[in-house]
C-alpha cells in the first residue's frame, strides 16, 4: 500500500440501507460488500484480490478521515463530500 493512491467512494442510500463503491482512477470498480455508517462513522470491509481491505472513519462536516488497513499494514486516508 505504499505511495499515492486517488479514487471517488460513492456512497448511495436505498430505502435504510447503503451502498458504497470505490472506484480507481484507472477505471476500477469495487463494491464495497461489508458497510455500515452510524453516528457519523464510517466502517468497511471488502476483498481486493484475495486481501481483506478494512476502512474507518469519521465524517466532519463534507470531510471524512479515518484508516485503511490490510495485510497488516494501516495508513490513515481523507477525503471531501463532492455532489
């Protein structure tokens, strides 16, 4: 997980439940299977070929921080609301 990395979550509501995708600047498409957001928390989980990817956070405002792990290794992430 070293370097860089850019990408949109889109987060969308269906009745009471959510749905969450990323997608990579290269075109990747990853439904996010594990998801819940509950008292401006956010917490995922989802399989990335083979590795188990875990995230969580915190919105503030149109801003969300928090931490991606997997395999190990964790490092933190932000990211701004865009409509």
């Amino acid at each position: 997980m070293p370097g860089t990395n850019t990408g949109i979550l889109v987060i969308s509501q269906e009745g009471d439940a959510y749905k969450c995708v990323a997608l990579t600047d290269d075109g990747y498409e990853q439904l996010i299977d594990s998801f819940d957001i509950t008292d401006g928390k956010i917490s995922a989980s989802y399989d990335s070929m083979g590795t188990l990817v875990e995230f969580d956070g915190l919105f503030d405002g149109n801003n969300l921080s928090g931490t991606l792990s997997a395999e190990g290794m964790s490092m933190g992430y932000t990211a701004t609301k865009v409509e």
